[in-house]
C-alpha cells in the first residue's frame, strides 16, 4: 500500500494551492480528485463567466497564480501550473472512508483502492449539495440548479433566483439574449462580492434585468393548456402574490456541506443547522488530530481565501508558525483592546464572552471582524442618542453599558453586560433608536455596520435564531411594560410567532375571533372599520407599537380591520398567553388599558368625521405609511407663488429637490413630489461608494462621493431622486444694489449656473439639515400651507 506525507482530498481552489505547495517543497503528497478535472467546481461555472480575485485587500500567498479573468483563462492556467509543479494527482478518485490517526491515517476510495498518509487535507466543495426551492413543483423538468451554458437560452423568460453570486453572474450572462426576472427574498443583495453588486444594480437600472425585491417563492407550476408559457412561477412579492409565467427556472441557492461523508470520517459539526461548518483551530485543523480542513468546506468559499489557506495549511502541518494573510489588518482592529495582546487572545475572549459569535467558526469570525471596528468608550460616553437614526449592531465584548429607556427615572434603566447586544432595534424596525446608551465600566464594544450585519444573518442560522429570540424578549418589555418579571416574558415568547405582510394584506378582519396581540416591529399598518358601504380607516400604527388588544381584553370578536400600510413585520403573542399573564400582572394591566383607552378614543373621534379616515386611507394609498417625514400642502391656503420651489433651489445650489405641482391631491391636501425619508430607505439600497447616509435626527442625504451611478434614482419607487450636474454660483448683489441701481436678479431668482459638462451627482431633499431655521420650503411659504409631519402626526392633522 503506498504511503505519502500529506493526502489532499479535492482540488478545488484550496486543494491545488496545498497540492502545488506540497510538491515545491519536495513533500511526498497525493491529491484526490473525484471527476475528471481539476478544480470541478469552476469547471461547472458557466462559459465565459469573469472570475473575480477577492478580497482585493489580501495579498495571495500560493505556488499557483491567480487572478481576475474568464473561467477559460483560470483553468488554463492552472492545469500549465499544475504540470509544472510536478502536482501528483489523480483523477476519477472518489475516496469513501478515512480511518486512523495522525501519522498512518488509510484512505480507502470508491474503487476498493487504498493508501495510507501521515496528515489529510479536506478541501472538498459543497456544490454536489446544491440548496432546492423548498416549495411545491421545486423538482419540476424546467426547475434547474445550475447553468453550464447560458448562451444555450436564447429569447426566453428566465427566473432566476437568488442573490448570491452565482444567481446574479447567471442572471446577467441569461439577460444579454433573454428576459431575465431575478428574485431576491431580501431588500438588498447582502452576499455578493462588490463587483456582482455593482454591474448588478447597473442591470437593474437601466432595465436590462428585472429584480423583485423581498419576495419568496409560493410554488411552481405547469402553466394551462394554451399558454404562452410553459412554467408558472408564484411568487409572494411585498405588494401581493405575483404569478409570473416562464420558460424556465433556475434557482442559485447555495449548498450545504457534505455532512454525513464528513461526519464518517470522524469530524465533527458544532451544531445541527445544515449549514453549520465544522470547528476548527486557528491552524485549521479539525478535533480529528491531523485532519485539516480549508475552503468551502472550512466556510471560506472566496477562492483567493482558499488559495491562501492551501499554502497555510501545509505550512502548519511541517510545523511552520505562520501568520494567516489577514493576521495584518485584524492586528489593526484589535490595537485599542489592551486585553488583547495579539489577535489569537482577541478572537478567544470575544468567542468566549459573545454567546452570538461562539457559534461561528474561527475562519467565520475571522472575516467578521474584518468588517467591524473594536471600540474601548470611557465611562459615561454616550454610544448614541434616543431618536438617532444609526442603524450599526453593538457586540459587548468586555464590562457593560446603560440603556436610558423611556420611564420613570432611574428605574426603567437597564443594564447591559458582557456577552449581550443593542441596536436590534433599529435593525430591524429602520426607526429611530428607542433610547440613549452610554458606556459603563472596561467597555470594550463591537460595532458592526448593517450590511455586514444582514450578510451575517443571512448565513448562520444559529446567529439569527440568537437575535430574534432576544429581540422578541426585548420588543415585550418595550411594548408592553418594562415591569415584566422575567418568567412572564420568556412565558410570552414561547408561543409567539414572527409573521410578515405584504402591502394592503390584512392582519385581521372586523368580526374575526382575537388570535393574538400583534407588536410591530417593522412597517405599519392602518386601522379600519365598515361604516356604511366604505371601509373608513380610523388610525395608523407605527413600528414601535401593537394592536389586537381590544378583542383580547373584551374577550370579543374583532371590532376592526387592521392591513400592513407597507411591507410589515409583526411578533404575534398567543391570545391565551397574553391574557393568562396580563391577568397576574396588574402593572401591565394599566398600561394596556390606558393604551386601551387612548385607542377607543381616537376610533370614536374618526367615526364621527369619516372624511378623516378617507384621508388617512389616502395618505396610506401614497406609500406614506413608511415615511418618516412627508412634504403636505394645503391646496385651499397654497397660492400658487412657488417660493417652496425657488428656496429650494436657493438653498441647494439651484436645483430644487420638490416639484410642487407633481403628486397626487385628496380634497385640499396635496403630496408634492419631495423625499418622504423612509423608514428603510429605498434609495440606500445597493450604493456603491456609501454615499447615502441618516443623520441622527433622521435626515436621509446624499455625500460628495456621489459617483453619479443612478442607483438610488432606481431604487425609489417615489421619484424624489434626480440626476443634475455641478453648480457654478455667480456673485449675488445685495438688495440694496437690486432696488437703487437694478443690478442682479430680483430677490428669490436663481444665480447659479449649471456645468453641462460635469458629471451628473444624485441629489434629493435633505430636509436643510444644515440649516438652523429647519426646512426652507417650509420657512419660505407665506400663507403656511406647507407643512411637514411624521406619520405619527396624521391623525392630527386629518382631525
């Protein structure tokens, strides 16, 4: 039976890069490959895809070249590489079982051939376990999941789903010769490597592929006799269920590793979440002593990570003590964490005291990091302010902070220690923070930005499992009473259920028997009753708040209709439950009566002038139910002189950000075309250079690092976006100059010209954040029929 130094199991990007390494070292080493081919995995990628070479900030540490290119030229160039390293490989090897210790491990293939090795690498992928639909019809013939050849399709229509990588190189290779719909079940694409985003959302843009954002699929179909199209795809969009009908699907979803083959040979897997990858040392070694595991498999599926792993591993297996090629940049992070010597004792102690990171793999951490920023805050500094619109995810690593929350003085503080987290909240609601943090004693924080957060969410189950459980605790006793005792809550949660709502669907209906009280926790939704023939919309909840509780404590049916105003995200508390612990406590007893009271109230003013609730409805019909700042004019006080509009343009180097005669009118209430400032900003989606930001006071604007792509002019189902170039600003004469001599424009006319020549910028209203009078076509109205108003405040301006 042969022996060799060091068995490689896979020669995918990670595989070749220890196998080239192995053999320039002159180490006696065999790399095992299951198909015919090396690197299989690339092979199987579409024809002509352009294989993108990140991280960008890692340099590559390996025996084989790598760089950007087509998926022609890569494998080219491996396979000359290969030779000329001298790469002892064997193809057509699928191996079966491990067994054995470090140092005579055998290694048994499929074909009945053995050999024994010292040490094993496992670099084996997971695409043989591709990731289905999970619906009906996901095994259907025209349901596929994997594209060899896009230029095959030609003038077809093509679901593509997913937003990962590869379901966007399939989507934009499929769109040069056919209609492609690309279906994304979040608001963003969170996953994709930074040059898929941008020739993505530039498809997007100018229509060459179209996206339904935040939509899941229902179920596919055989399309009826007759049709145009042979597959009916049903999906469940944010406005409603959408059938779209198709030639073919093609679902990009990922894969799952190979557990049970891995799991054979002694490994194990610190969870049972499918997608869970084993643990291993910083060395990437696995509890099996001498077997080692990089690359997909190991949760580092970028091929120049796994390249650079490859080189490392065989380092570590000679017993080389090299740093990893991001030790560099983790360095830098961890400097201002003085309990933290080196990143080894970093990376340990947040494992240790973050019970939300324990589950993830040193490699996962690792990368996680990388996007975040280690912040040591004196005692007392604030973090941020009640009301601030940031929206970063706070990790404590060390001491403990002091959540203010709204109450009574001192009593309805709460004190956060080591291991926990804040700034869920805005997270998920896109609100305002709910109260100001400051730091306690030996703080030592992570803050992570949004998109890196949502990445994170969206790829370990057990993370997101951790934060909603929390954050399901936290939202009752913000909701309902902070006096909760700590067995009534998790009383509370055991029964709840998170559930979403499309645009208009309805949460319940007038007469229907109380299943629940419902806390939203993100979007709104307006409350309605059937008065006469028309359904009369009698307030409108917010994010931040529930409803349901009047059936539940009068023990009837529902006494109105309430419908999400906008995508809606709501934790529903079993009827029973609520009321088994409302009865046993009387604090919470008051303040839903109170809530209660204020509710019937407002019911009973809107009934009695249904005009009100007709524009309530109306606003809500605008997409106002996600705004968090809206531009109203009183057409019946509005004369028509445009100083909203001039100001504007005075204010804002001569463009003006509101069109005052566009948008809709109900009565005398008229919606200019201006930024309402979203809840969750549409235009933020996907901006390449970050350029879109949220003051603290709520503010959404728009930087100089503008690079004129259009994006956010794509993204806002408003059109308060435009595209206009530079100013040139020409002296201004004073008054005085205007009125005795008539030198310069009258007072109120523009002095700004524009560079045709410039590159466009986005600009959108800013709200005049930087202007201490506030908005300036607001300041500007003579008759003060301009207005602006949160949602919050319809109510009272309907009444």
């Amino acid at each position: 039976m042969d022996h060799f130094d060091i068995a490689i199991i896979g020669s995918g990007p990670a595989g070749l890069s220890a196998a080239a390494h192995a053999a320039r070292l002159k180490l006696s080493h065999l790399l095992f490959e299951a198909a015919r081919q090396p690197a299989n995995t690339i092979y199987k990628y579409q024809k002509g895809k352009h294989v993108m070479a990140e991280p960008g900030v890692l340099p590559l540490r390996s025996a084989m070249t790598f760089a950007a290119g087509t998926r022609e030229n890569v494998l080219g160039t491996w396979d000359r590489e290969l030779l000329g390293h001298k790469v002892n490989i064997r193809y057509q090897s699928e191996v079966s079982v491990i067994s054995g210790e470090r140092g005579q491990f055998t290694i048994a293939l499929s074909s009945g051939i053995s050999v024994t090795a010292g040490s094993v690498v496992l670099s084996i992928g997971v695409q043989g376990n591709l990731r289905k639909l999970g619906a009906p019809g996901e095994d259907l013939p025209l349901v596929q999941y994997q594209l060899d050849d896009p230029d095959e399709f030609r003038d077809e229509t093509i679901v593509v789903v997913g937003a990962g990588d590869a379901a966007i190189e399939n989507a934009l290779a499929l769109a040069r010769q056919n209609r492609v719909i690309l279906v994304n079940r979040n608001d963003e694409f969170t996953r994709c490597k930074d040059g898929n985003l941008n020739d993505v959302l530039a498809a997007i843009k100018d229509g060459t592929i179209e996206c339904r954002f935040g939509t899941r699929v229902d179920h596919v179909s055989v399309a009826p006799d007759g049709s145009d199209m042979p597959v009916r795809f049903v999906a469940k969009t944010p406005t409603g269920v959408e059938p779209i009908g198709c030639h073919r699907v093609i679902a990009r979803l990922g894969a799952t590793p190979p557990r049970k083959l891995v799991e054979s040979f002694g490994v194990r897997f610190p969870s049972d979440d499918p997608a869970s990858v084993p643990e291993l040392s910083a060395q990437y070694e696995s509890n099996v002593r001498g077997i080692y595991i990089i690359g997909a498999l190991g949760g580092y599926p970028l091929i120049k990570q796994a390249m650079n792993q490859g080189f490392e591993v065989i380092e570590y297996i000679q017993g080389r003590n090299i740093e990893p090629a991001d030790e560099p940049l983790l360095r830098s992070k961890f400097a201002p964490y003085r309990a933290a010597p080196n990143v080894a004792t970093g990376l340990l102690r947040i494992r240790r005291n973050v019970p939300l990171l324990s589950g993830l793999t040193t490699l996962q951490l690792r990368e996680f990091l990388l996007d975040s920023e280690i912040l040591t805050p004196q005692l007392g500094e604030v973090i941020f302010e009640k009301n601030d619109y940031t929206n970063t995810f706070f990790s404590i690593v060390e001491g403990s902070v002091l959540v203010e929350m709204p109450g009574s003085g001192r009593a309805a503080n709460v004190a956060l220690s080591a291991g926990q987290f804040f700034g869920e909240m805005g997270l998920i609601s896109g609100r305002r923070r709910t109260a100001t943090v400051v730091a306690g004693n030996n703080c030592v924080l992570i803050e992570t930005p949004r998109r890196s957060m949502l990445k994170l969410l969206a790829s370990v189950e057990a993370v997101r499992k951790t934060l909603d459980q929390v954050s399901l605790k936290r939202a009752v006793r913000q909701y309902l009473s902070a006096q909760i005792p700590e067995h009534e809550v998790d009383y509370l949660v055991e029964g709840a259920i998170i559930k979403r709502y499309a645009t208009n669907e309805a949460l319940f209906k007038e007469g229907d028997k109380a299943d629940g009280l419902y806390l939203i926790r993100r979007g709104s939704v307006t409350v309605s009753r059937a008065i006469g023939s028309k359904e009369i919309v009698l307030s409108y909840v917010a994010a931040g708040n529930y409803v349901g509780e009047m059936a539940l404590m009068s023990d009837a049916p529902r006494s109105a209709t309430v419908r999400a105003a906008v995508p809606t995200e709501c934790v529903m508390l079993e009827a029973r439950r609520f009321v088994d612990v409302v009865a046993r406590n009387t604090s919470m007893r008051g303040s839903v009566d109170e809530r209660l009271m204020q509710r019937m109230s407002i019911n009973q003013s809107m009934e009695s002038t249904s005009d009100s609730g007709n524009l309530i409805s109306f606003l809500m019909q605008q997409g106002l139910g996600e705004a968090t700042d809206v531009l109203l004019i009183d057409e019946s006080l509005c004369i028509r002189c445009n100083n909203c509009e001039t100001a504007c343009a005075e204010t804002h180097g001569g463009t003006s950000r509101l069109d005052r005669e566009a948008g809709p009118t109900y009565a005398q209430v008229h919606v200019p075309t201006s930024c309402r400032h979203c809840e969750h900003p549409h235009c933020m989606k996907d901006c390449p250079p970050d350029a879109i930001h949220r003051s603290p006071n709520g503010e959404v604007y728009i930087t100089d690092a503008c690079i004129g792509c259009g994006n956010c002019e794509k993204n806002c189902p408003y059109d308060v976006i435009q595209m206009a170039p530079a100013e040139v600003r020409a002296a201004k004469p004073s008054i005085l100059s205007w009125l005795l001599l008539g030198l310069g424009p009258e007072p109120g006319m523009t002095t700004t010209t524009h560079d045709k020549n410039a590159p466009m910028k986005a600009v959108k209203c800013d709200m005049c954040k930087d202007q201490s009078g506030g908005p300036a076509c607001v300041r500007s109205c003579p008759t003060g029929a301009a207005i602006r108003v949160s949602p919050e405040k319809f109510l009272d301006y309907a009444n």
